[in-house]
C-alpha cells in the first residue's frame, strides 16, 4: 500500500510539474462555468417568465439545475480522461524509465494502482473546482445536497471506469498521441452505446446498452444509489486495472 | 553471487540467448563482453527480472529471478542502456523517488540520497532539473539511482556508451571505485574497457557464451608463445629482409620469425620464442654482430581484442595492426565487428 502512494504522490508530481494539470483544471473550470452560466441563466429566465404569465410553474434547483450540469461534467470528461491517462504509461515505455520501475521491489498491482489513483485525484480535484460554482446556488437557493453528493459519486465513479481503461490503453503503446486518441473512441463509444436502446430492445441491443456508461449514471443523475449500477462500475475499475497489469506483464514477454 | 545455468530466450523468430551458464563471485568486477546484438541486454534483463528465461535458471543471492523476483530486485541496481530517469524531476526529487520505491524511508532514505549524491559527484546539479544535465551527469545520477539502496550486485548495461573520452574516465574510474562494495555486472562492446575495468570476462557472441575467464588468462591463452618485435636497421644501404630474417631465425629457441614492416634501410621482425625473455640477449648479439643496428625491442603486447577477434572467430585484419606495429585500437575493430553481429 505504501508503495501505491508513492507511484501516486510521483504521478501527481508530474502531472503538476508539467502544465498539464494547470491546463486541464483551467479548461475544465472555464467550460464548466459557462454551463454554469448557461443553465443558472435559463432557470432564472424561465422563473421570471413563469411569474409574469402568473403561472404557478414549478422550480426545483436539483431538477432544473443540478442535474443537468452533473451531465454535462461527465461529457466534459469524456473529453479531459483521454488526457490525464495517455502519458501514464505510453511515456514510460518511450522514455524507458519503465525498466525502473519494473526492476524496482514493488508490484505491478501497486504501480497500477498508484497511478490510476493519481489520475482519479486529478480528476477529483477538477470536481472540487465546481464547488466554487455551487456555492452560490446554496447561498441564493435552497438545494438538496444529498443528490448532489450521489451525483459526484456517480461521477467519480464513472471517471474511475474510463480512466481504467485509459490506463489500460496507455501500456499498449508508446507513442501518447496514440493512447489518448483510442482512449477517446473508446469512451466515447462506451458512452453513445446506449443508444441502441431507443429502436432495439433485442438481447443484443439490451447488452450493448448495458455495457455503456451513460446507462449507469442515470439514477446517480437524479441523485439514486443503486447498487447494481455502483457494482457496474467498481468491476469495470478492476475489469480495466486488470486488464492493465496482463498487459504489463506480456510487455515482458515481448519486448 | 549470481549463478545463470543453460538460461535461454527465444523470441518467435530467433533466439537471443542460447543456453548461457557461468557464475559470478562475491565483489567481482565482470565484464559482459560482445558486438551489438550478441545477447547482452537481453541476459541482463533476465538477471534484472525484467525479462523471464524461456528456459534455464538464473539466481542472484540465492533467490531464483522466477520465483522470489521481488527479493532479486531487492538485491540488485540496474542501469539500463539509457539512464531511466523522470527527466521533469530534480536529481534529489528523483533519487528520493528510486530510494522510496526501493524500500528506504525516513531518515535513512536521505542519508543514502546525500550519500550517491556525494558518491557519484553529482552533489553541484542536486537541484537540477534532470531533463538540463549533460549526458555524463545523467549518466552517473543513472549510477546513483543504481546503487542507492546498496544493493549486493549491479548490472550495468553500456555504461560508457555515447559519453566522451574524459567522461567515460570519470565513469569507468567511479565503477572501479564501486567494486569493492558491489558485485559488478557491466555489458560493452569496447575492449579496452574491459581490459581497464574488470577482472573477469564473459565473451558472447550470437546468443552463445564463448568464454569466460579472468582477463589475464584470456589475454594469455591468446598469446600461446611469447613473441617479440624487434627492429633492425641497416648501418649503409638498404637492409636484405631475407637475410636478415634467415639469421634471426638461426638464433637458438626461435620458433618463428615474421616481417612485419620494411622501410629503406629498416626492418621490423616479430619474432617467436617458447622463452621470450631468455632470447633477447641472442637476438641482440645476433643483430649486432652481422653488422646490423637494434633500434628497438619489446614485448608484442596482445590485446583483448585480438582475443575477442579469434574467440568470435570473426577475421583477424593484420593489416590494422601491421600499419603501426601496434595492435589496432578498439573502436575500428568494433566498427568492423558490427556488420558481422
């Protein structure tokens, strides 16, 4: 265990001492805003619009601001993990510092661990940025904060998913243009798999939707824990996390 | 230290080592020695854990490379051919990172971090970003990073290659200072290094182990008989190579002589005895009395690399060594290795 934070503590490093981090929490805040803006300003129009009409419309923080912008950081996501996991292991292998590691005491398990750790952090710490936001909807609002918080488990939990498979990704080659740009298709067709859903109710359609990652996050939405969606994404971490260190492993083999 | 029976690797096309065997004593300095593709990284990364042995057994300290890798990886330090560093990490940063993957915490970890840091002179770039130094200075923070937990062997693969000549001195001169704590393992393709650094050698070639011995016994199993080079000028006209060769090889206990080299009025005979030493004297006096003068006398001095060159059994090239009389330096020799490899 130990050992895992230290890959973590050195990933996180890096991530800091390069602009990557900088950048990636800069782009994630400013896009974030904007749907902030965006979705605070239209419930605000639609409340003005509503009371002039004399309309008893009903508004609801949660429903009408809340969960749309949950939504909307999961896109932003599918955007910024192919970013965070691409370098995690495709730079090693370019710059060989792989051979250290791989020769040093510790396991694969724990070099694994220790940077899909980081990278989840990393991602964490761009959640952490939205409290900024949110603030001021507890201030001026009324807002539940339960959903909110199931909500950004759902998130972190989905973030965890692909950023397994990113990693995974990474340790297949070299080059990060490379690893970010499959990581990319692969979330974005995990994501739009669901789909299918809307014409096909077929066993085949009803796997592929089962397979993809917005199935899972519509309770964790609207704020519902389900288990059998939480338990859909902790195998697909460890489904992704083992699927990385097999590749760690035949890495020796071929090389 | 390190004991490797029948270790093999066979990759889908070709086999890159083939049932290499030989043992390495405790604080040893040995010499890995080969052209380019002979098998040398690949043995080391299979000593290193990182690669598995198709088939065969390798052991380090007594733990099995396959079975107790984490305690193998305990016990050595690897310099990979490039120095594995995090070249965005200051050298302490990164030496902290190595000590603490390796297992030292606390106090200890940055006792042992000053230490390399003084060890392998590298204290002046201490709060360097590793991505700035030069090539040596990476080099020997890649050496730090080797030996920082002081580990019982180190596996060095190339570790002169692509310095300069006043680098590779410092380098070599700071592994020979390493030995007496570790037991050494380092790979080349030049001679003289392991001629200057090391007191054993292990010689392969294509996959295959084709000697292993210390430097001294390979240097005189090349040798066979002692041989001397001698030249003979003539004091007025030009020298008769015939003759002159005919009435050194009349001298007692002389069992070859060849010309070598011939110029104007000035010969140079390499010539072979069972006792070098106890002909020299008849040599002289041999020259000296058929009215010829004794410019120069030696040992005809054999190099590793002729060594290297009959035990790979690549072509010897006299021509390189007749030029100057002297045996050619390495750096030509490995460049006409390389082709062959």
């Amino acid at each position: 265990m130990r050992n895992v934070w230290i890959i973590c503590r050195k990933e996180l490093r890096s991530y800091f001492v390069s602009p990557i981090a900088y950048i990636l929490l800069a782009m994630f805040a400013i896009v974030f805003g904007f749907f902030f803006w965006n979705v605070v300003g239209y419930f605000v129009y639609m409340g003005i619009e509503g009371q002039m009409r004399g309309e008893m419309f009903p508004l609801n923080v949660n429903e009408q601001v809340i969960r749309p912008l949950v939504s909307n950081v999961s896109v932003i996501g599918l955007f910024l993990i192919p970013i965070i996991t691409m370098r995690l292991f495709a730079e090693e292998k370019r710059t060989g510092t792989i051979e250290l590691l791989v020769t040093s005491p510790v396991r694969d398990a724990e070099v694994i661990l220790g940077k899909w750790l980081a990278a989840l952090l990393l991602y964490a710490g761009m959640l952490v940025l939205t409290a900024f936001n949110f603030i001021w909807l507890f201030k001026y609002g009324n807002p539940d904060w339960k959903p909110l918080a199931v909500a950004y488990l759902g998130l972190l939990l989905q973030a965890g998913m692909l950023l397994a498979i990113g990693t995974f990704i990474s340790t297949l080659t070299r080059n990060q243009i490379i690893a970010g740009a499959l990581t990319f298709g692969v979330c974005l067709l995990l994501w739009v798999l669901e789909w299918v859903s809307g014409y096909e109710t077929a066993t085949w359609a009803r796997v592929l939707a089962y397979l993809s990652v917005l199935t899972h996050f519509e309770s964790f939405g609207k704020g519902l824990l389900t288990v059998k969606d939480a338990v859909f994404y902790v195998s697909a971490i460890f489904f992704g996390l083992f699927l990385t260190a097999r590749s760690l492993e035949s890495l020796r083999w071929r090389s | 230290m390190i004991a490797v029976q029948e270790l093999t690797k066979r990759y889908a096309r070709n086999t890159a080592v083939d049932h290499i065997s030989f043992a390495v004593q405790r604080g040893q300095i040995v010499g890995f020695l080969g052209p380019n593709g002979a098998g040398k990284t690949t043995t080391m990364r299979m000593l290193t854990c990182f690669l598995p042995p198709t088939s065969g057994t390798a052991t380090v300290a007594g733990f099995d490379v396959l079975e107790h890798p984490l305690e193998v990886k305990r016990r050595i330090g690897y310099l990979p051919e490039t120095p594995p560093l995090y070249l965005e990490m200051r050298a302490t940063e990164y030496l902290t990172f190595v000590g603490s993957l390796k297992g030292l915490r606390g106090a200890e970890l940055s006792n042992r971090v000053n230490f390399v840091l003084d060890r392998c002179a590298i204290s002046d770039v201490k709060e360097k970003v590793l991505g700035k130094l030069s090539k040596g200075y990476r080099q020997r923070v890649g050496l730090a990073q080797a030996i920082i937990h002081n580990p019982d062997v180190l596996i060095l693969d190339e570790p002169t290659a692509g310095l300069d000549p006043k680098q590779i001195n410092e380098t070599r001169d700071l592994i020979k200072s390493l030995a007496g704590d570790h037991t050494i393992i380092l790979s080349t393709h030049i001679l003289p290094e392991v001629e200057q650094t090391c007191e054993q050698v292990i010689i392969i070639n294509k996959g295959k182990l084709v000697a292993t011995d210390s430097v001294h016994n390979l240097q005189d199993r090349a040798r066979g008989a002692g041989s001397v080079l001698i030249e003979v000028a003539a004091r007025t006209g030009p020298l008769d190579l015939a003759v002159a060769k005919s009435r050194l090889e009349q001298v007692s206990g002389v069992t070859r002589v060849l010309a070598r080299e011939s110029r104007e009025n000035l010969g140079v005979f390499e010539v072979e005895a069972h006792n070098d030493r106890a002909i020299r004297g008849d040599l002289a006096r041999a020259i000296v009395q058929a009215g010829w003068d004794l410019n120069e006398m030696r040992t005809a001095a054999v190099s590793l690399e002729e060594v290297f060159l009959q035990l790979t059994g690549a072509e010897h090239q006299p021509a390189a060594a007749d030029e100057t009389g002297l045996p050619a330096h390495a750096p030509a020799a490995t460049e006409a290795q390389e082709p062959a490899s």
